[in-house]
C-alpha cells in the first residue's frame, strides 16, 4: 500500500514537472515569434527607409515623368501666351491704323475656357464620369429637340405650298464662297464715328455695280433715289409680314409697285449715300422689326455653310455704312 502511495506521488510530480516544461517551452516559443515579428518588421521598415519596392520604383519613376512633361507644357504654354499677347498686341495697333478705335475685348470666352479646363484636370475620375454623362444626356437631350423643331418645319414648309416663295431665303449677291459678308447684324464700329452703333442688317463689299437679286416673291413698295444716308434704296414688300431692303445702289431696274421673283436682277450695287466703300447695305424686317438676315439663307446654304457663314459675319467688327 505504501508503495503505492509513493508511485502515485511520484507520478504526479512527474506530471507537474511535465507541464512546467510544457508551459515554458510554449512562453519561448511566443517570445520567439514576438522577436522574430519584430525582427522583420524592423527589417521591412528599415529596407523601406533606404530601398523602394518595385511599386514604390514605378510609381516614383512614373511621378518623375509626369513632373518633366508638365514642366515642358508649362513651358511652351509661357511660349505660346508671350506669342499670343505680340499677336494680340499687333493686332490692336493695326485696328488702331485702320479703324482709329480699340477694338472689341474677344479673349474673355478664350480665358474663361482655359480656366474651365484648368479646373477640369483636379477633378477626381468619378466626378468627371459623372460631368461627362450630364453633359451627354443634356447634348442627347437637345438634339432630340432640335429633330423635333426640324420636323416641325418641314411640316410647317411643306403646308405653306406658295407661301414659301414669298420668304426671303436666299442671300441678295452672289456669295458662293461666302467671303463677301464683313459686317453682320448687332453692334458694330460705326465707319465714321467709330463708335459702337446698331447694325441693323449685313454688309457685303462688292466691287460698284455687282448685280442684286431679289430674296423672294414681292411687290416694289419703294424707291428711293434722292441722296440720303441709306443712298439708291429699294424695299420689296413680300406679304406675310416680310419686307427686305436694299441700300448704298448705283442702280435701281425696277419701279414703284413692279412684281418681282425670287432671283430677278432688280439693281446694282455702288457707293451712294453714307458709305466709306462700295458694298451692298441688305436687311430683312419681319412684322415691322428688324431681324437678321442671316438666318434667311436656308435656301442655299447647307448646315456647314450657315455654320461658316455666322463665324465669318461674327469676326468682322467694322460696319460699312
């Protein structure tokens, strides 16, 4: 019995002495895994303080790039403004010589762009995306409505039958280049006073006695040939509310309360009246008002056309009456 007693007594320090040892080589082994932990952590910081990562390379040689292109742009963009300002000087100072006036301020549009884009490029991707499919579905947006408001006039064209040709549509010289027309309607540089004054109409410089057309269907409701500011006049009356003018004549073919058509000569081009040259003075008046003619030239004009046309009318500044 007593030798039993000592068995299980031993046993059991045997077991203790077991989990004692247990335990301790569980504690080297955590702090073992805590060192080499910390080991590597201060090796990867250590080799990140002197050495960079093949991402960290790219991204740092990709920034270096990008910093070498932008200092280039910057430069040629200096280069380009120092040109554009010479430009833009040279051609106040030849205004100036001609036309004895500053001219029109037409760099505002041009910076407000630049600033536009400027602002574009620190924008985040999302909100671009984002800008960029507003604007599409406003863009969709619109030309639905324009397809709409085309149909609508073909529907409207298509019902008038004669009317149509008692519309003025087509310009009053020939102009197939569409190089003739300098002064369009708005405000412009008055000739004389070189001041701003409403142009109620479109100049065209044709050389003295250049053939005039009548824009649509009428009847001559005046002539005037006394010498006044408007010179040799001549206004047809084409029903519906439309009257078209012809100013500055050498020559008048047609009389007082004489029918004319859509393209018959009915004068010549000159210089009479207050003029600083030989140009033709045309206007459109619709129910009384003035309109722009311009937008009377469908006839002949193809969408790229009238798209030119309104860039040329819209450069010149200088009127020539």
């Amino acid at each position: 019995m007593k030798q039993t007693n000592n068995q299980s007594r031993a046993e059991r320090v045997e077991h203790m002495r077991r989990r004692r040892q247990l335990r301790q080589k569980v504690s080297r082994g955590v702090i073992q895994a805590f060192v080499w932990i910390g080991l590597a952590v201060c090796y990867y910081l250590g080799f990140s303080l002197f050495f960079d990562t093949p991402t960290e390379y790219a991204a740092r040689h990709s920034t270096d790039r990008l910093r070498e292109e932008y200092e280039v742009l910057s430069a040629r963009y200096d280069s380009l403004s120092k040109v554009i300002e010479n430009v833009a000087q040279r051609d106040k100072n030849v205004f100036n010589i001609m036309f004895e006036a500053d001219p029109y301020d037409m760099g505002e549009g041009h910076v407000s762009s630049w600033a536009r884009y400027e602002n574009l490029i620190d924008q985040p991707t999302d909100v671009l995306s984002r800008t960029f499919n507003q604007r599409v579905a406003s863009m969709e947006k619109n030309i639905d409505a324009l397809t709409t408001s085309y149909r609508n006039l073909l529907y409207k064209i298509h019902n008038t039958g004669n009317e149509r040709n008692y519309i003025p549509a087509i310009q009053p010289v020939i102009n197939d280049e569409l190089t003739l027309l300098t002064a369009s309607y708005g405000m412009r540089i008055h000739p004389f006073f070189k001041t701003l004054a409403s142009h109620q109409g479109v100049d065209y410089t044709v050389p003295e006695g250049t053939r005039v057309f009548a824009t649509a269907d009428g009847r001559v409701s005046e002539v005037a040939l006394r010498n006044s500011t408007s010179g040799q006049t001549l206004v047809i009356d084409h029903g519906n509310g439309y009257t078209t003018s012809y100013s500055h004549l050498s020559k008048v073919y047609v009389k007082r309360g004489a029918t004319v058509r859509r393209g018959d000569i009915v004068a010549l081009s000159g210089n009479t009246g207050l003029s600083l040259a030989p140009h033709l003075h045309y206007e459109v008046r619709y129910n009384g008002m003035r309109v722009d003619p311009i937008h009377y030239f469908f006839m002949e004009l193809t969408p790229d056309q009238y798209y030119r046309i309104m860039q040329i009318a819209q450069s010149g500044m200088q009127s020539f009456d």
